[in-house]
C-alpha cells in the first residue's frame, strides 16, 4: 500500500488551514511515518502535481489522500476520519496482530 497526502496552497500564497490542520492531527496521532509521500496542489499553478493529481481523481476538497492499495485499486479520501479509520487503523492492527503472533512463542503453526 502506498499512501499520498495532497495539501493546498491558496492562491494568495498562504498554506490551507484545513491541511494544516490534518498534518497536525496525523503528527499528533501518531500515523505521520504512514504517509508515503506528501504533494502541494498550488493554486496559482495549474499544473502543479497535486493540482494534476486532483483533477485526475476529480477530488474539489483539499487536503485528500491517495491510497494505491497492493491489488493495483486506488482510493481517495477526502475526510480524515473516513481515511484513519478505513485506512490506517486497520493496517495497524494488522501489523499489531501479526507482530503480536510473532512475538508469541508458544503458538503452534500449521
């Protein structure tokens, strides 16, 4: 899985608020070290790539989320709960549980 956070900078310059405020969110929590690749949609250049990206995707929100899972489908999210809970959360317990077996030595494989 590959994940590619899209933010915006307005056309006066300035960065957007709301992808200010997911970028916090996601140090906060913890789940920064997941996103593979950040991109700026820049407003005053049309053919900055997260603009590119955002038309391909036909995403009208800022920030949103690429997720290239391994089956070659691709997701956007544009709502950060939506993208932690469907996303994130899930690869964690995946990785807690698997690493969680292996630490376990008392198990038996078949």
């Amino acid at each position: 899985m590959n994940i590619t956070l899209v933010k915006k900078i307005l056309a006066d310059g300035t960065p957007c608020r709301k992808c200010a405020e997911v970028q916090e969110r996601l140090q906060k929590e913890g789940y920064i070290n997941s996103i593979d690749r950040t991109v700026i949609a820049d407003e005053r250049d049309p053919d900055s790539e997260g603009m590119q990206l955002a038309k391909q995707y036909q995403a009208e929100r800022a920030p949103f989320f690429i997720v290239e899972h391994d089956n070659d489908e691709t997701t956007i999210y544009t709502v950060y709960l939506k993208f932690v809970n469907e996303v994130l959360k899930q690869a964690t317990s995946e990785t807690d549980t698997a690493k969680e077996m292996l630490e376990n030595h008392d198990l038996d494989f078949l």
